[in-house]
C-alpha cells in the first residue's frame, strides 16, 4: 500500500493556488509477497518507508482516513527512489 503525496502551488505570500497529485509515493504497508504456483512467496523488493515512482495507470485507489493510497504489486512501480 502506497500513499501517494500530493504537491502544493503557493504564492510567494502563502495563498495556495492548487494541489495535485504526485507520481511519487511513500510504501506504508507491504504483504507476504507474490504466491507462487508451488505456494511459496516471491519477496517484493519494497519495505516500508521507501519512495517510489508510480505510473500513472494500474493499481487500486483507495481514500481512507483523509489520504490518497494505492494498493499496487512491487513490479508495476516504475522505479525506487533512493
């Protein structure tokens, strides 16, 4: 699960003008990883806390709790920012 940060466009005096959302993300919770055809789980290669780039398709969108999150397999995230 990823929660997607959102830019803000302010004047120089404060008054804020738009927001928009981010391609750039925050990992907040990661599963067992994939399941394979023998049943054993393939590690993602995310942990909690990373940023990460994510396309603009794919995925689940979810609000909760006021925020913007998607729910999204480690191999469709276009890159992890280091």
């Amino acid at each position: 699960m990823i929660r997607r940060l959102e830019r803000v466009n302010k004047t120089a005096s404060g008054i804020i003008l738009s927001k928009e959302k981010e391609d750039i993300g925050i990992v907040v919770d990661v599963g067992e990883g994939e399941r394979l055809k023998n049943g054993t789980y393939r590690k993602t290669n995310v942990k909690i806390g990373d940023k990460v780039m994510i396309p603009d398709y794919g995925g689940y969108s979810l609000k909760l709790q006021g925020g913007d999150f998607i729910i999204m397999k480690d191999t469709d995230l276009i890159a992890i920012i280091h």
